[in-house]
C-alpha cells in the first residue's frame, strides 16, 4: 500500500494522479496530513508538476463533459471525508471506461462525486448572496465569512467582474485566509484578522450609517401578513447569520 | 446626523409604500461591466437575503415618493389616505443604490413612484436617476424602472437606454374594475406605454442585429402586474388578460399580486381578510403552464369553471378534467404529450425524450430522473402491463394525490375557505 501525500491543490492532485499510472502503483490511499496512518504503509510526497497536471487534466477532460469535469473539480472543495480518495476513484472509473461513465448515478463512486460537487455549487451561490462587505477608513470592503466548504477559490471572479473598481477582501474566518483584490487582481492572503473585529476606529465614517439604514430596509420590506419563517430559516439557514448585516442585533 | 436620520426614515417609508408592488424577483438581463465600473448582471439575479415571509430580496425596491395626485382605492399612498409622506432627492437614491450594491446587499434597484404634480414630472426624475447610475457612477448592475402611465414617450424611450426592464402595471385585471377603483386612471393610459415599449424593444431588437455597437434598450424587456381578489375577477378574466400580454404585448413577465386589506373602503375587501396566497401561486403555475408546456387559457378554465382549483395545481386538474388523453406511454409518446404529464416537468420531459433513444424506459428508470413519480404513476402506461390504478375513479386519484402531498397549504387553506 502506497499513500500519496499531495500540496493540498488540485494540482498537486492531478501530479499524485500522473504517478500513479506512470509508476503503476495500485493499492493507493490519499492523505492530506503528510504521514499516512497506516503502518503497512510507505507515504510517498507528490512534488507538484504542473505539466504531468495538465496532462492528466487534459485526459480527464477528454472523457467527461464540461459539466462531469467541473464536478470532479468542484468536488476537490467539498472537505467531504476523504475527498481526494474520492476523486481518485472517480478518476479510475473514468480512465477505465471507453465511454462517459459521468451519467451512471447507481455506481455509489460517481454518486458521491455528483453529491459533493452540488454542495459545493450550492456553498458557493450562497456565498455569491451572503457575502457582506464593510468598509474599512483606508477604503477597503472587507467581509467575513464562514463557508461549509472551501469556496474562496471559486467565488473569486465573480466578486472581482462585479466589484472591478474598488478593493476587496473575503476573509474565510473557518480556514483562515482570504482573497485580496487589488484593482487589478485576486491574491491569496493569509493571516488571523482579529484585530477588524474589534473597534469602531477601523471603519469608514459613513459604515454604520450604511449597516443600519440596510437593516431598516430590511426589517420595512417584510409583509407580515404573509410570515413564514420555515421558509425564511430554508433560505437563510441560522449559521449563515452570524455575518449577515440585516441579522446583525445590536447595531 | 440629523440628516441622515431624515434619510433613514425615508427609507422606512418608501420602501413600506413599496413593498406591496410585486416585482417578479429581478428579470434575466445581461450587462457586462464594462470599463471597470462597478457591477454587471448576469442571468438571474442572485437573492441577497429573504425576508420572513420568505420572499427573495434581490433588488432595493423602493417609491421614489409616496405623494400622489391620484386616488386608487387598493393603494396605500392613495390621495385620501392618511399617511406619512416622503420623497427621495435623485442624489438620495443614487447613493443608497450604489452604497448598497458595493456591499453586495443587492444586485440593482427597482424604482417606482408615486405621481407628484403631472406623469412627466414624475418620469423625468425616474429617467435622471437611471441616467446618473449609468453614466456618472458607471452602474452595470440591474435597474428596474416603473412606466408612470400619461408620460410622454420621449421620456420612456430615454428610459428605456438606462433600464434593464420597464414596467407599466395594470393593476385591476380589467377596465371595469380600473374604472371602479382607480377612477383618475384610464385603462389606455396603461395600454398606450406598453405597445409603444413593445415597438420600441422590438425595433431596438433588429436595430442591433444590424449594428452591434447599438445602445442596450431594456434588455429584460417588459413586464406588468395584476393586483388579484381586490375585485371580483375570476381566474378566466385574469388569464385571458394574461394571455393578452404575453401574445399581444410581448410581455416577458405578468406578475400577479395577491391584495393585502390596507383600506376600510368598502369596494374592496375587509380589513383582516386572508391575502389569497393559495389563489396567486395557482395563477403562476398557470401562467407558467401558458409559458412553457404549450397548455391554451381554455384547457386550465373555461365559462364553466372560470376559477382554477384551489386545492390542487392547474395541470393535474387538466389531467383529471382530460382522462381520455391518459395513461400515456412515456416511451412513444411526443415531447409535448409528455411535458402535460402531472408530476413531469419540462426538464425531466426532455431527459425522457433523450434516453428512451437508449433503451425503453421502465418504472423504475423515471425515479432518478427527478420525474414526482408519485403523481405520475396514476397517468402513465408500461409496456408491460402496468394498471395498478386503471379502475380508479378521477376523485379517487385526486384524494390520493392530495392526502400524499399532504397539502402544504392546508392551514392557510382552511382560513381562506371560509372567504368562498
Ligand atoms: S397612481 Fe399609483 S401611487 Fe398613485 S394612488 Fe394610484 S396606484 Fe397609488
């Protein structure tokens, strides 16, 4: 048995992926702490090669759709157990069968991709409406969030085509970075932000203003002839509020 | 500090006055940002929040003023009525729509308002907001804008360059009713803007097919709405207006409005009664039926039964009015036959078309094919014999489909009953 230890990106993935069929390895297992835990184990470290990677991308695209692709992609996000083992399966399906074996829901290793890539699509809109931005004295919006999966990665363009004219940062507090749009670009960052949640001092004059007069929209829009909170909660699940402006008590 | 005071108490009354227009959710409409401004739209608009009744707040809609020289007896901001009045300065609303959106609280505006001195008067401002978005803050995001019926057409043409979508609201299902209770409004006061718009889009359509570079005239297109069970329409009247709109007018949304009881007036419904919101989502599901299954007003209600089924949507009510169009056999069956099929929608529809080519369906094949198959059973035909439910009567399958969807309704349903 052989543990392949990657970088922790998709990249590095699709490397330990190259190996495996370059090398023939065939009991593998993935592990993303570096040292396996299995004592009948050797670990081997994948060094990150971006030209076996695009190899082997290159493979997996041709055998899927754009859209099977994008799910074993997104699926790399999900932080469900064991993900790259996971992928890895799916990956072996795939490479073993001469036509797209994407459509077959009753095989339980397609399934779990199909699973996984709809949280994370479902994580990323949701960030894509729960973000919320607060603007800091030196002029940049900055917000706070806390996804069920690693999302940043994916949700980037979309903040930096909409948001193109003024600084951004998202600051995943569950994971402990951010991504930092500059005028011109996205760039990971990372650092422990607790400092911005602390005073007042930091924002923009006109920051509060803006938080409270939001909240008062909110709260006017609600037609209470028409209350259902089974839906409210549906839509806008109790974690999430923590960080929502219009939820926020106390402003 | 005061002034901002004043601003947020604007907005608390602007926004309530609102609140009782329904927008459908925001319309599909792309705009690129373009030269680093701020904001783009891209589809459907994404739902920044929900509010507790549940409805997707996507865009900030707001009045621009609340006075208005007119008297309609389902509006809150109505002449006669006694309320607090307000109105935005165009700087007001522009700084609100762009402070909100860079914090990603929104994906547009949607703006509408109440008449102040004269149609033209009121437009003009709604116009120059729209304009200074676009052309001095650089805004991409959407823009709604309300027709303020009795303007001029220049001006809802200039309008038509900065919105994403223009409405004109119709209100009362029908001219009689308008009459009743809008008595300062003529129904061709609605009628004229929109056919004008629909002209202008559809001029503005084949204007850039020829020149690329030709100007976005409201890219979303038009749409209107119906304030619903403030008179006493039926559901034949509304659709066959409905169908008038989407036929006749190239409409690409009616909204339908279940009235809230803002008014002791005794044209209109009491103080208290229910909003009749099982009678509005069946509206929708018909309008949706007229939209994309191919169904004619006529199927879903007729002179003998002018209103839709409370109890049970629009096309299984078709269905079981329709017995000699069932069961059907999914594996011959054309696209349109099968999209009619209670319990199939128009994606599953296709998904069936697409993999009987494979092999023949069976039973078992349409539960992943997110096909309610608990619905669909009652109509459907096997190869192999397949009549569990052949001698069931249409009420018999009516009860058994009510008592499984277990009416999510049915509280709501039981106040309402006691209306009829
Ligand atoms: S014109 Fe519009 S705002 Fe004025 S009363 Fe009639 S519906 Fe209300």
């Amino acid at each position: 048995m052989i543990t392949l230890a990657c970088d922790g990106t998709f990249e590095g993935w699709l490397t330990a992926l190259f190996d495996i069929y370059e090398y023939r390895f065939t009991d593998v297992e993935f592990s993303s702490e570096g040292v396996s835990a299995n004592m009948f184990s050797t670990t081997r470290q994948v060094t990150t090669d971006l030209l076996k990677a695009e190899r082997v991308k290159k493979g997996l695209k041709q055998r899927l759709s754009q859209q099977g692709y994008q799910q074993l992609y997104h699926t790399f996000f999900s932080e469900i157990e064991n993900a790259e083992q996971q992928m890895w399966l799916f990956a072996q399906y795939v490479f073993a069968s001469k036509i797209n074996v994407e459509g077959d829901q009753r095989n339980p290793v397609v399934w779990n991709i199909l699973k996984a890539a709809q949280m994370v699509r479902r994580e990323s809109h949701r960030m894509k409406a729960f973000v919320r931005f607060q603007l800091t004295k030196d002029q940049i919006y900055y917000a706070v969030v806390e996804p069920d999966c690693d999302v940043l990665t994916l949700i980037a363009k979309h903040f930096s085509d909409r948001y193109a004219d003024q600084r951004w940062l998202i600051y995943d507090d569950k994971r402990k970075y951010g991504i930092y749009y500059d005028l011109n670009s996205v760039s990971v960052v990372e650092m422990t932000f607790n400092e911005l949640s602390g005073g007042v001092e930091i924002w923009d004059d006109k920051e509060l203003f803006f938080q409270q007069l939001w909240q008062r929209y909110f709260g006017s829009v609600n037609i209470k002839a028409r209350k259902n909170m089974k839906l409210h909660l549906q839509h806008m699940p109790k974690r999430y509020w923590r960080h929502l402006t219009e939820k926020k008590t106390g402003l | 500090m005061l002034l901002s005071e004043r601003v947020m108490e604007k907005l608390e009354i602007l926004a309530d006055a609102a609140k009782y227009d329904v927008s459908c959710a925001s319309g599909q409409s792309k705009r690129e940002n373009k030269n680093k401004g701020i904001g783009n739209s891209s589809g459907f608009g994404i739902c920044h929040a929900y509010t507790e009744d549940g409805r997707c707040v996507s865009l900030l809609k707001i009045l621009l003023t609340n006075h208005c020289i007119f008297d309609c007896a389902y509006c809150v901001s109505r002449k006669s009525n006694d309320i607090k009045r307000a109105a935005f300065t165009v700087e007001e609303v522009v700084d609100i729509t762009i402070s909100f959106y860079r914090r990603n609280y929104i994906e547009g505006l949607f703006l509408s308002s109440g008449i102040f001195s004269n149609p033209d008067y009121t437009m003009e401002r709604l116009v120059r907001i729209a304009k200074k978005l676009r052309k001095e803050e650089n805004f991409n995001g959407y823009i709604h804008l309300k027709a303020i019926p009795g303007a001029s057409d220049e001006l809802i043409r200039e309008a038509g360059l900065y919105a994403d979508r223009l409405s004109v609201n119709v209100e009362m299902p029908t001219e009689q009713s308008l009459k009743l209770l809008a008595p300062d409004k003529n129904h061709q006061d609605v009628i004229r803007p929109m056919t004008f718009l629909k002209e202008e889009i559809a001029g503005r359509k084949e204007e850039k097919k020829i020149i690329k570079k030709a100007p976005l005239f409201a890219p979303a297109g038009q749409s209107t709405q119906m304030v619903i069970g403030a008179t006493k329409e039926t559901d034949l009247e509304i659709l066959a207006m409905t169908d008038y709109f989407y036929g006749k007018m190239n409409l690409r949304r009616v909204c339908y409005s279940g009235y809230v009881p803002i008014s002791t007036d005794n044209r209109l419904p009491a103080l208290g009664t229910p909003v009749p919101i099982i009678r509005e989502n069946r509206l929708y599901q018909a309008d949706w039926l007229l939209r994309f299954y191919g169904f004619k007003v006529n199927e879903l209600v007729g002179w003998d039964q002018p209103d839709l089924d409370l109890d049970i949507d629009p096309k299984l009510a078709w269905a079981l009015r329709n017995p000699e169009q069932f069961p059907v056999d999914i594996n011959t069956a054309d696209l349109e036959m099968i999209k009619r099929i209670p319990g199939v929608g128009v994606k599953s529809a296709q998904r069936i078309v697409q993999s009987r080519r494979y092999r023949r369906l069976k039973p078992e094949h349409l539960q992943t094919m997110g096909i309610a198959y608990n619905r669909a059973k009652y109509f459907l035909a096997f190869s192999t014999p397949f009549s569990l439910h052949k001698d069931l009567t249409q009420e018999q399958i009516k009860q058994q489909i009510l008592k499984l969807q277990q009416s999510k309704y049915e509280k709501n349903f039981s106040s309402q009953i006691t209306l009829f």
